[in-house]
C-alpha cells in the first residue's frame, strides 16, 4: 500500500473552480467513506478548505486509485469530470508524504506562514479518525504531519504577526479605506461581520484588534450573533437586517460558507439609499468558498470588493508574510521530518526478519535450557536460572551488531540483498517472518493526533512500483 493525494488549490484552478469544488457537512462525509469503499483503497482523508481541496488515500495500486478518487470527487462536489481534470494534481508515495508535510507547515497556503492550515488539517485527521476511514499508515502520516507544523510555528517566525489570510485581507481593505497610509488601521471606522462561525471569530478579533470603533454581527442564528457580539462589546443582528447594517457599515467582512450569494447588489443598492450621510468607499471582504459577495456587485459605484481571488491575483496580497529565513527553515524542518519518516519506513521493512531471527533464537535457548535441565536433575533452580540468564546474555550480544547493522543497512541501495542474507545464514523460515507481519498489522491501531511526538515507526512493506514525480489526473 503507499500514500496518494489527488486534489485543487489556489495555485491549480481559479476561485470560480475552488468555490464549486469545496466540500462541507454532509458531502464531505460521503465522500470520505465512498473513496474507502473504492477499489484498492485502504484509507481517506479529505482536507478541504477555502484554498484547497485534497483527498489523501492508502491504495493499492496508482491508476485505478487516481481513477477512481478522481469521479468520486467530481460526483460529490457537483463539477463535471472534465472541468475538474484539468486543475487537479497528483502526488504519490514520497511526493505525497512531502506534499503534506509543506501544506501543514504553511509552505503551500496562499499567504505562506499562515498558521490555521494546521489546525485545519488535524480537524480532517480527528473527523476521518471518527469516520473509521482512517488506516494505520494515514494515521502515522497524520502524526508525523502535526508534529511538523508545530515544529514550524515554534521554531521559527514564519507566522510572524499573525499572518494568516484574514490579516492580510484586514490590511487590504484597510489600505482601500484609505487608513494604512497613516497606520491607524480600522480606527474610527464601523465595521460589520456577517457569520457567527471560526472564522468570523477571528474577524471580529482582528477588527477589535485594528481599532474599530464600532463592531456588529450578523447571523441566521441571532444566538449565536449574541454570544460573538458580546466578546468586543458589539451589537448582535439578525441576516434580516443586512441592508440597513451594511448602510451603517465602512467595512463588511462576509465569512458565511453558506451555498449562495449572501450580499447581493440589489442589497448594497439599497444600503446606499439608506445612508443617511456620505461615506468613504464601502468595502467588502468576502473570505467565503463559495463567495458570500454576488458577482458583479464591485461594479457598483462606491464599492469594492476584496475577495480570495483578489488576494491571490492582485495588487492587495498574495505574497508571503514570512522572511525568506523562516521559509528556510521551515523547508529544513520538512526535509528534516521526512528523512526521519524514510529512515524509518526503511528499518520498519527489515523488522519482521529481525523479530523472526530473535524469537528463532530464544526458541534454540529454550530448547537447550530444557534438554539441560533434565539431564542435570540435581541443579538447585537459582543456578538454572543463572545459567539461564547467561545463555540469553550471550545470545543477545551475539545477535546486536547483525541485527542493528542490516537495519541501518536497509537504506542503502541493494538493501533486501542484506534482509535476505539474514534469512539464509540464519536459516529462518519465510513463515514465520510472514507471520510476524501479520501480527504487527492486527495490533496497528490509531495514535492519538495530538501525542505528535510519536511519529510511526512501523511501517510498509515493499511497495508497488509507480511514479515518483508530481503526475497530471488522467
């Protein structure tokens, strides 16, 4: 089995793309379970955020995996076959080890260094895990991933200042309002967020943060507006007063994820009939997949819209955060962490025949210990003890230098010609070796995702021969 990930990101496919391909709720779960249900597949995981939209899975075999999770994700997120196709990527086995390790550290994320991809992805790691859907190599992935992006975020500042997208959305349209330049960011500006969900948390945060002078929540839940609200002093609002709010408004931050347009321009229209007095330009930041901001509505005198495409592609972001030290740190640390789960998955394979060749050899000892005892019968049993101890000390020593040599050995080009000639000198029976696999599959289990200082030392078995570069969806 080996690792695969078939997925979109901001860097593949426009935000008209991304937006339909997103998956939440209900969509999302069926999908993981139909992708552990296709053919060769023996995990899931699906990491599906506002930039991104990635299923990792442990397949037996490359094409009809890549086939396969390819129409599932076609069918569950509603985007033809053939429009998806050309904005998907493929990585397998060491490239997709690699590529998660670099999206959960902040190196693939639209702002590089933004710090909530790795909280998203131990979300998708915890919902699989419930799910059922995740097997031991995923889980170990999982850990070794975690592990790296914490690793990261504590040694080193990629994440300086926050960055994350909504703060680089916060200064774009700070800068729109015309209050970067004087570096007072939202000071005396009202600011309105629609949504009461994670990130809109986060919005009203950094808006109070900014300086705001005045902060209002809207959402379908009124609750739910009430209790964010009351965390900065705000005023809670009901979805039913949008026009009039967005009337009050300099700044409008829509983080929604609902399915349709949430602010249309007929609504901001009427918002502009309501204002009792001229305003700045109102701004709009739509950083919802799918877009929250009707199309079209930047064309409206007055407005601007700030959304992720506009981060992405214009003059108001995209760019890192981080200085180039901290992203080469943080590559140093990918490098570093992956090297350990290659040196690892290496030992793991010469294993069985090191387990095989100890138990062989405590099953001669046991043998002679046996055959000793009854032709010594007047031994006292504190001696045959000793003697014991003392075979088994021998046996150990004999047995340390080969045992640990062929598995630092097992890295090296031509290693199974070593494994192998432990079998034959030793004469170990191919079956028990087999039977030491099996035991160590039935005991593999699912490691806590937070104890990400146990990254999985048990490992593969030879894998199937496939691609080992980056490969375009068939």
């Amino acid at each position: 089995m080996s690792i695969l990930v078939v997925g979109l990101s901001h860097k593949s496919a426009p935000v008209a793309t991304l937006e339909q391909a997103v998956l939440t709720g209900d969509a999302r779960l069926k999908l993981l379970r139909d992708v552990l249900h296709a053919d060769d597949v023996a995990g899931s995981v699906v990491v599906s955020t506002c930039n991104r939209v990635e299923i990792y899975a442990d397949v037996e075999k490359f094409h009809s995996a890549v086939a396969a999770i390819c129409e599932l994700l076609a069918r569950h997120s509603g985007v033809p076959l053939g429009e998806l196709t050309p904005h998907l990527y493929v990585h397998y086995e060491d490239r997709a080890v690699q590529h998660l390790l670099a999206v959960t550290c902040g190196l693939d994320s639209m702002v590089v260094g933004e710090s909530q991809i790795l909280g998203q992805v131990r979300q998708s790691l915890t919902l699989a895990r419930e799910q059922g859907t995740v097997d031991r190599p995923l889980s170990e992935l999982g850990a070794l991933a975690l592990r790296s992006g914490k690793r990261a975020h504590a040694e080193t500042e990629i994440d300086r200042a926050g960055a994350n997208l909504l703060s680089v959305g916060l200064a774009a349209a700070a800068a729109r309002l015309g209050s970067a330049q004087a570096g007072s960011g939202l000071a005396g500006r009202s600011v309105l967020v629609v949504g009461a969900g994670s990130m809109s948390s986060l919005a009203v945060a950094g808006a109070a943060r900014a300086g705001a002078a005045a902060i209002a929540v809207a959402n379908r839940t009124h609750m739910h507006a009430k209790r964010l609200a009351a965390t900065v002093s705000g005023k809670p609002a009901d979805l039913t007063d949008l026009p009039g709010l967005i009337a009050e408004a300099d700044l409008v931050i829509s983080c929604t994820g609902a399915p349709g347009s949430v602010i249309t321009a007929d609504m901001v229209r009427e918002s502009f009939a309501r204002r009792s007095h001229a305003r700045d330009t109102l701004v709009l930041l739509d950083l919802a997949l799918p877009r929250d901001v009707e199309a079209g509505t930047a064309q409206l005198p007055g407005v601007a819209v700030i959304d992720l495409e506009t981060l992405e592609f214009g003059e108001d972001g995209g760019q890192s955060l981080a200085r180039d030290g901290d992203i080469a740190a943080v590559r140093s640390i990918v490098a570093e962490e992956f090297a350990a789960y290659l040196s690892a998955g290496r030992a793991a394979t010469v294993a069985p025949t090191v387990v095989a060749l100890r138990e062989k050899a405590a099953q001669v000892v046991d043998a002679e210990l046996a055959r000793l005892a009854g032709r010594l019968d007047g031994l006292d049993p504190q001696t045959i003890q000793e003697i014991a101890r003392s075979m088994r000390r021998v046996t150990d020593k004999l047995l340390h230098a080969p045992t640990v040599r062929v598995k630092e050995l097992a890295g090296v080009p031509g290693a199974e010609s070593y494994e192998a000639a432990l079998r034959v000198l030793f004469d170990l029976d191919p079956d028990a070796v087999r039977a030491v696999v099996r035991a160590d599959a039935g005991l593999a289990g699912f490691e806590d995702l937070d104890a990400v200082g146990r990254a999985g030392t048990e490992g593969r078995a030879k894998r199937e021969d496939g691609p080992d570069t980056e490969e375009r969806a068939p």
